[in-house]
C-alpha cells in the first residue's frame, strides 16, 4: 500500500474520532415543560434552556438567592423561559460577575428533585457598543 492511502485513512480515522467525541457531548436546546418531561423519563442528560431574569414591572431583578458569607457555591435565581414558565435555578458556584446586566441567561444542565440543576450558566450581556449603533442607525434615517 503507498504511504499516500495510509496516510490518508488515519486522518479519516482522526475526523470519526473527533466528530464521534463531539456528538457525546452535544446537548439540545429545550423549555422547562421539556426539561421536566425528559426527567419524569429518567433522562438525565445535560441540557440547554434560554430565558430570562424574572423582574418586577421596574425592571428590578426579583426571586434571587446568594450569601457568600453562609455559602459561596450555592446561587438560586428564578428563570422565566420563551412560554413564560417560570423556574428555580440552582447553581452550585459563585454568583457570575454582572449577572443583573444579562439580557438573556442560557442555562446548561439538568433537572434533579425537582429543581434545575445549572453546571453552567452563559450570559447575553447588552452590548458596549448599543449606544453607538442606535446614533449610526438614526443619522443612517435623516440622511
């Protein structure tokens, strides 16, 4: 066999190795209705679910949880998902750094005892650059 072919066929086995990697680790974007559902299941595979900080009519950031003096590893917040249900999340770690900023909150994780359990937490923060992009849009509508 040349070299050439057997060159070849590593690196293809090096690619079905990598995808078959990435493909363990794939989660899936759900709601809670969902995420609850695959529980009661018994899949307790990690998941995706989007939604938002639960605030009052002002805009203040209600139902959140964190003492870093009694326990820095234990964050609860209430999360509103796209169907408007609203859930307790638990995250087992510090508070993230600005997250009464975020805009939309993705939590990776699953359900367990009734509660969503986050291994992750990933934020949608407003952008520094908003400001700019509206006065860009306004002179772009005179002109």
């Amino acid at each position: 066999m040349k070299k050439s072919y057997i060159f070849g066929i590593v690196v293809i086995a090096i690619a079905v190795s990598m995808l078959v990697a990435t493909v363990g680790d794939a989660s899936q974007y759900v709601n809670f209705d969902q995420a609850f559902q695959m529980a009661q299941n018994g899949n307790t595979t990690k998941i995706h679910v989007v939604g938002q900080l639960k605030k009052d009519p002002k805009g203040k950031i209600l139902e959140v949880s964190y003492n870093p003096e009694k326990n820095p590893n234990l964050f609860t917040f209430t999360l509103v998902d796209a169907n408007k249900r609203a859930e307790t999340v638990v995250y087992r770690s510090p508070k993230p750094a600005d997250f009464e900023r975020s805009e939309q909150v993705v939590v990776v994780g699953n359900v367990q005892n009734g509660k969503f359990v986050a291994e992750k937490i990933l934020m949608k923060c407003p952008s520094k650059y908003q400001e700019t992009e509206l006065k860009e849009a306004k002179k772009a509508e005179t002109i």
